[in-house]
C-alpha cells in the first residue's frame, strides 16, 4: 500500500503526519479513517467527513475534472460540500508550510468556494492576500475579478482588503520575481501557476476599476491610508489618472477617516502579525534582543523585506492597542518595538515612509474620532529616547515639522491644528504628564526646541471640523510629498 | 525496549516532562522536554580517522532554553542544518551528560529525537544555564547527582544578549 499523501513540506526533524502534534494531523488521521472521495451514505454521517474530503481534495494529484457542459449549477452545489473541511475543520496548517501542490489546490478550492458564494469563505481569501506574493497567487486576482460584482454586494469588505493588499504589493520592491518551484516538478497544474509579478497591469486594473466603480465603499472602509497608498504608487501612470479624476478633491475628507485594525493587518502576513504580538504581550523589557532579531532574519533581512516596515509599524499603531493591564505588565511596548523597526531601515525612503506612518494620524487627528492609541507610540518614542537617544528624538521631531510643512501645502494650517491638538490629547488623557521632557530638554537640539515652543504656543482657531475638513486640491501636494519625503 | 521504560517510569510517578532547571546528568535516554533554540556556533567537522561510523558526524553546538534555565544542546548530523535560532524544539528520549570527557550537554543521542514543533512564541530566561554546573556524585545516594558549583550563571560559549 502506497504511503498517504502529505500537505506539508516540512523535513526529517519535524514531527510526522501521525503525531498529534503535526498541524496536518487532524486531517491525515480523518483521511486514513475515511479514505474514499466518494463517500459511502454511511461515512455521510461521520463528524471526520468534512477533514477527509478537504484532505483528499488538497492532495488530489490531477486537475479538476472539466466542467460538465450544460450543467454548471450542479457541480456549484456539489463542489463546496466537498470543500467544507477547509471551512468548518481546524486552522489549515500554516501557508507557507504548504506542499506547493496543497497551494495550488488551495488556491483552486477557494476560487470555487468563491464562485459558489460558500458562507465563511472570506475569511479564508483576506488570509491568502495576507500571504502575497507567493508562488501561484495570481489566482486570487482572477478569482477576485471574476467575482467583483457579487463581492461588491455581498462582501464588501473582502473587496476592499483585496484592493489596500495589492495597492501594498505594487508600492516599491514589493513584487519580486519567484525561484521556480522546487517541490512539484511533473504537475501541469503547478507549473502553468502564474504568478501576480507576472500580471502586474491585472492587478493596477483591477485596483483602478475597484477604486473608480465603488469609491465610498472603499475610502469608507480603507480611511486615510487609502491616500497614502495612492502616494506610493503615483508613479503608475493608470494611478495618476484615477487621482486627476476622482480623488484629488476627495483627499481631505478621506483623510478625515482613521485606518480600521483590521485593515493594517492585511498589509502584514499572518506569522508576522503572531510574532509581533507575542513580542508585545509576553516579551519583558530587556529580552526583547533575541526576538527582534530573529524577526529580523525571517522577514526583513528578504527581498522586499524591509520595504514592509512601514505597514508593520503601520499595524503596531492602528491594529493592535495593549490594554491597561497588558502595558503594566513589564512587557515591551509599542513605542519601542517602532523605535527598533526605524533603526532598522537601512534605506532613506524606507525609514521616510516609516516616519510617516508613524505620525500619519497626527496630521489629521480629531479627538472623539481618532484613537489616542494610534498617536500614542510616537509621542512616548520621543519622549521616552530624548535622554539616551537624543538623535532618535531630534529625527522625529524634525521629520514632524518637515511633515507639517510640506505634506500638503494648501492644507497647512489644518494640519498644524491637528498636530497642536494632538499634542494638547496626549496630555490631557495623561499619555505624557506634559511635555516639559520636550520642551524642557537641554539634549535636544535648541533648533527644534525652540521651534516645538512656538509651535505650541500658537493658538487653535476653528473648530476641528473647520480646520480639517476643507476640501482642497491634494493632487500636486502628492507628487509634492513624493519628492520631498520619499527621495532617494 | 522503550516501552517498559515508559510504564516503570509512568509506576514510579516520574514526570514523562522536565524542564531544563530540573535537568540532571545521567548516562540514560530519558529527556523528554521542548526549549527554543537561541544560538548556534559554527559547526564543527567530524574528528578524523574515528573509528566509529556513527561518531564521525558534523557536530554543532547550540544555546537552548525554556522559561525556567538555559543549556547547551548538541546538534548532530542532519539537525545542524536543520534547526536555527528562534526554533521551537521538542526532545523526546535525550541525554544529559559530559560528552568527549569533558563539556555537560544535552543531545538527542542515537534513540533519541529532535523536531521541530513552532517558531518564536515561547519565552525563556538565559540563566542559570544548567550546562555551567559542576556536579558530583550524592554522598546520600551513590546513583544520584547533586550540583557542586556553579561555573558560570550565564553561557560561556554563547554571551548573553541584552
């Protein structure tokens, strides 16, 4: 009897698929007990169906069957019941430890689930987008094109963490070309797997079409980092069209809407989001060095690795806020895990980038609709480097008022308020006790210092609503800011 | 015969898991205990002209802990490569022992067998570090092991990193 099929592409030194403790497991073992895809009527009832079918349809060698003509709709209901497994069983294993064949045949299930509108499915798609790029992903823009229309009316949400995550993946160096596969030589079905490098025109058509068709739904769900995204790809001649037509004037008021938690977890895979958690919530002060550098050697220290550093600062900002109990515990804080990241770009638009999302918030912040949370990490990275790290301070501190200056320069004075009312927040809600470290600090350089002085010392005419919600043309300022913070 | 093994230990109500602090030097394949790989140094060729087959492996030396001690782990062969700092290991069958006469480690030795079973979500403290301990034999029980000294509270080989 020929060994079982495998899902995943681990080694010698990992446990085998019939020990509990291998995540493929729970669906080998549902395997050996119903090994048949055609299930008998007596195997309907088993609770290890669904595991088994999944199994079976991940590790089926050959493709699919051609759709029997004239009769789609049967072969839509039959087919997500086979599937059911990978919805209703246990987490899959974890994607990257997928058999390159497990992939593809994930990535086929999905588009089916898809097409067949399976409740739960989404959840599955936004955590594949998480993984991009990857060898194959290209069947997620063809799944997602196929289907706009529906997922436009039904799961908008998945819609828009299609477009945030692709709008990442063309920013800068993002999309790399693959080594070809190592693990499924003789499989047409892997082999013909194309992947998003390959279609990168689909995917700026895909994002533009998505963008101009449902605009509300997607500025409403992304908020302002759906600008900052379009910034980053303004090079992209189809992008600059799209801005020119519908959203210059929109800027201001997209800006008006904060980043949702889940949205700045898109930008950022799976393991990465657990890593970096386990770092802020079980990590203490002084133990973090280990840690950082071996998060460091998996997903920075790669191609297009360190380009992902503003959207995990991003993340650490908007989508994940410790509570009380949790920053009184001893373990590393959010203001020092960013104050690691900005030290580790090597390259200048990078950490650029990275300090401006660090204070993107800043720049259109509203109390009573933005969180103190989102702004918190900067203000107590500065404070709390300004006396052992002088230099840390002085660069965010500079890169503020450079920010201020010059992010959007119509829109200046509204953008001075927010910062100023930022400041005046982080106080009042007991953040910082005052700002005197700042303004107080002989370190810091007399330049900024005493720019920071004035520049709290002047008052906030208007009302929040009047200052930041003028509606002003942005489409220079962006090509502006480009050159002006993101050169080299 | 593993599984006598198992039942005598299961009957004398020894725990199947130990932590690393618990550690004591023994000639017998009976470590069963998870840790996170902190450090590798560089692997060390096979001495030349062994006599035995199985002693001639590339060796490589790694720091291990778990949230109660560090110590140091013994890569052999194929797990040189095959384990890297950050890796959560579980150990099934080890020894914990001097080996080539001199240095205190833990290894999977020839029944034994290391997997890895996660990645980075474990904690771990650097010391004490069990393999910078001196031991001698139990003057109240000529079969057991008591600590003697400690050589060093942290690594000597692998500097702590704070």
């Amino acid at each position: 009897m020929p060994p079982p099929p495998r899902l995943l592409a681990v080694g010698d030194h990992h446990p085998p698929p019939t020990s509990a403790s291998s995540p493929e497991h729970p669906f080998l073992s549902a395997h050996l007990l119903l090994p048949s895809p055609s299930p008998s009527p007596a195997d309907l009832a088993s609770p290890h169906l669904p595991l088994a079918l999944a199994f079976s349809f991940l590790t089926h060698p050959s493709p699919l069957p051609a759709q029997p003509p004239r009769d789609p709709p049967r072969r839509r209901r039959s087919l997500p019941r086979l599937l059911l497994g990978l919805l209703l069983g246990p987490p899959l294993p974890p994607f990257p430890l997928l058999l390159t064949h497990s992939r593809t045949r994930l990535l086929l299930a999905v588009s089916e689930l898809a097409r067949a509108a399976a409740p739960g499915f989404p959840p599955l798609v936004v955590s594949l987008l998480r993984c991009v790029p990857f060898h194959g992903d290209a069947r997620l823009i063809d799944l997602l094109s196929e289907n706009a229309c529906s997922l436009a009316d039904e799961e908008p949400q998945l819609l828009v963490a299609a477009v945030f995550a692709f709008l990442r993946l063309l920013a800068k160096n993002r999309l790399t070309p693959f080594p070809s596969i190592a693990d499924c030589k003789d499989c047409e079905e892997c082999n013909n797997a194309k992947n998003l490098e390959e279609c990168r025109e689909k995917l700026v058509s895909f994002c533009c079409a998505i963008l101009r068709d449902h605009f509300d739904v997607c500025s409403s769900l992304i908020g302002r980092d759906l600008v900052r995204s379009l910034h980053d790809v303004m090079l992209v001649p189809e992008f600059q069209i799209l801005w020119k037509e519908s959203m210059w004037n929109r800027a201001a008021d997209i800006c008006r809407v904060g980043m949702p938690g889940w949205c700045a977890a898109v930008a950022i895979s799976p393991e990465m989001e657990t890593q970096l958690l386990f770092m802020m919530n079980n990590v203490k002060w002084g133990d973090q060095k280990r840690y950082q550098l071996w998060f460091a050697r998996k997903h920075l220290m790669v191609p297009g690795g360190e380009e992902r550093i503003p959207d995990i600062i991003r993340f650490i900002c908007c989508g994940y806020h410790p509570t009380n109990e949790v920053m009184q515990s001893g373990v590393i804080a959010r203001w020092a895990v960013i104050g690691w990241l900005l030290t580790s770009c090597s390259k200048a638009y990078v950490q650029a980038n990275a300090k401006l999302v660090l204070f993107y918030d800043w720049l259109f912040f509203e109390e009573g609709r933005d969180s103190v949370m989102n702004i918190e990490p900067a203000i107590l990275l500065m404070v709390n480097s300004v006396s052992q790290y002088t230099e840390i301070t002085n660069m965010l501190l500079e890169f503020l008022f450079l920010l201020i200056e010059n992010y959007d320069l119509r829109r200046k004075e509204a953008i001075a308020q927010c910062v100023r009312r930022a400041f005046g927040v982080l106080v009042k809600k007991g953040v910082v006790l005052s700002l005197e470290p700042l303004t107080g600090s002989e370190k810091l350089s007399p330049l900024l210092r005493h720019k920071l002085v004035t520049f709290l010392s002047m008052s906030c005419p208007g009302t929040p609503e009047e200052a930041c919600g003028k509606t002003v043309d942005e489409v220079s300022k962006g090509t502006e800011l480009k050159k002006g913070v993101c050169s080299n | 015969m593993p599984n006598t093994k198992v039942s005598q230990a299961d009957t004398a109500g020894v725990s199947r898991t130990v932590k690393l602090k618990d550690l004591v030097p023994a000639p017998t394949n009976t470590v069963n205990t998870t840790f996170i790989v902190l450090d590798k140094a560089a692997p060390r060729p096979p001495p030349p002209h062994h006599p035995q087959a199985r002693e001639a492996a590339t060796t490589c030396l790694a720091l291990v802990a778990d949230e109660t001690a560090a110590a140091h782990f013994l890569l052999w062969g194929g797990e040189c490569g095959a384990f890297e700092p950050g890796d959560i290991v579980r150990l099934t069958g080890g020894v914990f022992s001097c080996h080539r006469g001199s240095s205190l480690v833990l290894r999977a030795g020839r029944r034994g067998r290391a997997e890895k079973v996660g990645e980075f979500t474990m904690r771990f403290v650097e010391t004490p570090n069990v393999s910078e301990v001196r031991w001698r034999t139990d003057p109240g029980d000529p079969q057991g092991m008591v600590q003697e000294a400690v050589l060093s509270p942290y690594s000597r080989v692998f500097k702590p990193m704070r």
